[in-house]
C-alpha cells in the first residue's frame, strides 16, 4: 500500500485530516470527532465542500467498519482510492490521540528567568489559579477585573495583562450581570474599546462537559478560563478527594490557564488569619497558585476593598499581600467601576493575616493618628505588645520578635513601649526647630 502523506491537526476533542496543497488530494479533507476508550469516533469526509460522508459513528480498529466507509465514498465519488486514504488517515489520527504530551529530558532544559504570568503575580501562565474566600465578599468581581487586564492586555496600575481571548464558565449568576460589571470595569479603567469576553452559563459539571469544553477553547483561542465556582462546577460532594482531582483533571484537559472561584467553610470564614478553600485538601493541593480574599471592614456601598493574601506558590518564596479599592458610581447598577491599588493597611481583614511586623506598624500608625489628632501633648507615648494582640490576635511573642529583630523599624522609647523609628526621628526634628521661649525677668 503506497504512503500518502497526510496531515493531521488535534483541535479540541477533534482531529483534522488534510493534504498538501499542490497534491492529488489537497481538496479532501476528514474530521475524526470525539474518540473514546474504544476507539470509536465521529467521522466525517468532504471533498472541497461537498460532503462526500456524512458524520457517522465508526469504530478506528475495525478494518471491516474502516472498508464500508472507503465503500461510501467511493459510491460519491469515483477516481480516488478511498481504501488507502481511509486506513492510512485513520491510523494517522490514532497515533495522535496516543500521543499524550512529549517526553522531555530535563538535562537539556534550563532555569527560567522568571516565571510567565498572564497577571502577574495572581494568574501564572498555563496554570491553575484559585482565588477563595467567604460568599459575598465580591470575588466575581475581581475574577471580572483579572478577565478585563486579559482580554485588552493593557497594563493598568501595576498590573499587566498577558493578551488573550478570555471564556467565563458562570454557574452562579448570569450573562446580563456578567456583561454590567464588564462593560462598567472597562469604563472605569479606562478601555476604550470593549474587547471579546466569551461568557458560557453552564449547568453540567467541568468533567461532564470536559470534551465540550475542550472544542470551545479551541474553536475561540482561549487562553484564560475562570470558573465561577467551584462548588458547583466539580459535580459531586467538595468534600470528596476524587471529586476534586477530577475537576482539576478536567481543567487541565483544556491546556491553558484556568482560574477557579472557591467559598471557605462557614466555621473559617469568621476566623482570623488565613483559611482554606471548601472541601478536599485537594482544592488547595492541586492548583499552582493560591490567594485568599478577604473584604475590609469599612467597606460600604460605593467603595469595596479587595485584599489578597497568596497562600500557596509551587515556585519561588511567593508574593507580598495586595490591597485594591473598587469604586462604583451607583450602589444598585454601577455604569462605571474604577479600581486602584491601595497599601495592605487600608484593609483590617486583610492585616488579620500579616506578619507581627506589619501588624505592630498597623497599630502604631493608628495609635499615633489618634494620639495627635485627640491631645495637645508632643511625645507620642508608644504602643505596646498587648495592644498589638487586642487589635490583631496573634501571640504575645509574634509581637516581641518583630519589636527585637527590626531594629531599623521600631524603637522601644520606654520600658514595654514602642514607636517607629522613622517617626521618632521626625518628631525630634521638629522639636529642635520649635522657638526657644523666652525668660522673663523682674
């Protein structure tokens, strides 16, 4: 049987079958669709656009099943040995279902400079990417703003978008309150042109429409998949371990960069400190990247901060907390939502989950604005461990570390009181410009 050179094209869940151009049969061309353990496929046939077979089941292993096809198209059309094309193409298409990923020899490869991030630092590339935190809390919200830097690809703030087309799994909401707060984060950060944003409400688990899922991310060039949320996108119990490794087998099926939207437990939402995604271990364990969100206190109607606190990183020492402020022009249908990134000590919820450093920076930054704004006295008395533990909880010790070891940062003015040094400096400074009064004498 002579070899006819063939070409074959994984997209999706499909496979494309075509001839080089110039050769005898560069006009035919075959699509095998949604192969399964048994090898069975759609297969269909055309011969520039005419249909030569209709998308039928057919069985990729049986040579008699292979042969009635070759006998259809033959019976369409004539002058083509469709025997040998059929089996050859065929065989083809099964070698590269087999295929899987390459084997790389590491020896060969070097370190990375950096990692690639389509955000940098929330959305590593090609990853899997989870941001979790209590119902409410406006996590859609940010899921909408890290889709926005995406999809337009302009920077904004600090941040920088990696371009790409962007396709949102929504089983919480729907597509009008999905295109409001789009259009109003584009608006309010300054796109002047609305870019595509693929929105696909979705009723069937991630592993049940894994091979759906898949056609669609090719068929649009997705690169950046969020899925909102979790609970209902795995299909089963989140508790369940199995559960949860296939959702996270499944995303990884579509070969891009995914991010997932979680919910904490009820019991850890009211704590201090960092929790953990709802469910199976294996909702913190399987992705790469992992940031917990938490809500300020004093945000209201019109003002929302966002703080974000990294929990997991699989490369490097990870990254610092990040605060923004979402701003809204309207508290029932904002027309415009503007965000800026704001220091971490704006957000108490997100302070519940910093260092003892920050925190004793937090609080004496506060003691020393209440004590100025409230007496007439020079010297700011200090702050000290205890009051440090009733603002943020941690232990008496997490408290004396951080005063002992920053040497550079505080400064104990009095025994068991401490300031910032910084602050100490400045406060001498403008003591000794202060006027000399004057002695009065009789």
């Amino acid at each position: 049987m002579d070899q006819i050179e063939t070409i074959v094209t994984r997209k999706g869940t499909k496979y494309l079958v075509s001839y080089p151009e110039g050769s005898e049969y560069e006009n035919i061309r075959m699509r095998y669709k949604g192969i399964d353990k048994n090898y069975y496929a759609l297969v269909s046939i055309w011969y520039g656009r005419a249909e030569v077979y209709v998308e039928a089941r057919v069985n990729l292993l049986s040579q008699r099943a292979l042969k009635d096809v070759a006998q259809f198209c033959d019976l369409n059309l004539t002058g083509f040995p469709w025997g040998t094309i059929v089996v050859q193409a065929s065989k083809k298409v099964r070698d590269k279902h087999e295929e899987g990923n390459a084997v790389v020899n590491l020896k060969t490869q070097t370190i990375s400079d950096e990692l690639q991030y389509h955000v940098d630092p929330f959305l590593i590339y090609n990853q899997h990417n989870l941001i979790y935190g209590d119902g409410g809390l406006g996590k859609s919200w940010f899921a909408v703003y890290m889709a926005t830097l995406v999809t337009t690809g302009l920077p904004h703030g600090k941040l920088q978008g990696k371009k790409s087309n962007v396709l949102y799994l929504d089983y919480e909401v729907d597509q009008q309150d999905m295109t409001n707060r789009f259009i109003a984060l584009c608006e309010g950060i300054g796109v002047t042109e609305i870019p595509n944003f693929y929105y696909r409400k979705q009723f069937i688990s991630v592993s049940k429409d894994e091979d759906r899922l898949r056609d669609i991310v090719a068929e649009y060039d997705i690169g950046l998949v969020i899925v909102d949320s979790a609970a209902a996108a795995c299909g089963g119990e989140p508790e369940n371990a199995s559960v949860a490794t296939s959702y996270w087998n499944s995303l990884s099926s579509l070969e891009c960069t995914t991010l997932t939207i979680a919910h904490v437990s009820k019991s850890e939402a009211s704590e201090r400190g960092t929790s953990t995604p709802y469910g199976s271990v294996f909702w913190r364990n399987m992705p790469r990247n992992a940031w917990e969100i938490r809500k300020n206190n004093t945000s209201n109607k019109l003002e929302t901060h966002f703080g974000l606190t990294q929990t997991k990183i699989n490369s490097g020492g990870g990254d610092r907390p990040r605060n923004f402020k979402f701003i809204f022009d309207n508290p029932k249908l904002a027309n415009s939502v503007s965000v800026i990134e704001t220091d971490i000590t704006d957000n108490d919820k997100l302070m519940e989950a910093g260092t003892g450093k920050s925190q004793a920076i937090a609080v004496i930054k506060d003691a020393r604005s209440n004590f100025y704004t409230s007496s007439s006295e020079k010297r700011f008395p200090g702050v000290t461990v205890q009051d440090c533990i009733d603002r943020y909880g941690k232990s008496d010790n997490s408290y004396r570390q951080a005063f002992s070891n920053n040497s550079d940062i505080f400064v104990q003015i009095s025994r068991g009181h401490y300031d910032l040094k910084a602050e100490v400096d400045a406060d001498d400074m403008l003591l000794m410009q202060e006027p000399t009064q004057a002695v009065q004498f009789k």
